[in-house]
C-alpha cells in the first residue's frame, strides 16, 4: 500500500501552523482526566514537510526538485 503524500503535506501543514501560532495545548485536567503533549519541534516539521512535498510531486509525476550550487571561478 502506497502512502498519500499530498494528504501528508495536508497534515504537516497544519500541524506546522498550530504549533508555530501556539495553538497546541500543552497540559490540560478534565476532572481525573489529563492531557499533556510535549513541545514540538518546528525544524523537525520543516523537514518532514519538505520531504513529504517532495514525494508528492514524483507521485503526481512531477519532476523532483533538486538544488545546484553555482561554482566560483578564480
């Protein structure tokens, strides 16, 4: 079974958002209940978005993109 990566850059998405704006909750008590999500980490997100753009442009048949550094000639 293959992975939808366009629904995974969806996701990391709004994850990225709700942590970078402060939108995650923290701790949280309901009577007995509790909650408590750790900190995220945005770099980690960041990445994990670009990687999940990246496999949804091959899956769309789009060509991967890739980085070339410019040479300096003395």
């Amino acid at each position: 079974m293959n992975k939808d990566w366009c629904a995974e850059v969806e996701k990391l998405e709004a994850i990225y958002e709700a942590v970078r704006n402060g939108e995650q909750v923290t701790e949280s008590r309901f009577g007995e209940d509790f909650i408590k999500y750790q900190g995220a980490d945005l770099n980690r997100i960041e990445r994990d978005l670009d990687h999940a753009r990246a496999q949804c442009e091959i899956q769309q048949g789009k060509r991967k993109r890739r980085r070339f550094a410019a040479r300096v000639r003395a």
